[in-house]
C-alpha cells in the first residue's frame, strides 16, 4: 500500500476517499480514529488515504485534479 494523501481530518479524508472510488480506484483510510486521542495526539492530521501500490499515480491524478476543481 501506498500513501497518496494526508488528510487535515475526517471530512477531507472522506472528500478524498470518495473521489477515489469514483474513479474506480481501491482505497482505504487510516488514522481515521486516532482523532479521539484529544490531548494526546494532534487535533488534526495523521489522516493517511492509501491505495494498492499499482494505482498510486492513477489515485495522484485524481487527487491532483480534486484539489485542481476546489482551489
């Protein structure tokens, strides 16, 4: 597996996620829960999307073009 996105939080990761399966690419998240660590860990980050290792850089261009479309 490979890491294609760090999300800020669990809204993002999902945005993300959801672009992803749209386009057809297996994806996962992880750190989702970490979040209710509060006061021990960040209150944002640590939100990883990853992919299988032969869809990294179809998911990097679906993302790339994501950020393109709300930036």
């Amino acid at each position: 597996m490979k890491k294609v996105y760090d999300a800020l939080n669990n809204i993002e990761a999902h945005l993300v996620l959801h672009q992803l399966q749209q386009a057809g690419i297996d994806a996962l998240i992880e750190g989702e829960h970490l979040l209710g660590g509060m006061g021990e860990l960040p209150a944002v980050g640590g939100i990883r999307i990853m992919v299988n290792d032969l869809d990294e850089d179809d998911a990097n261009e679906v993302i790339k073009n994501w950020n393109d479309e709300i930036n």
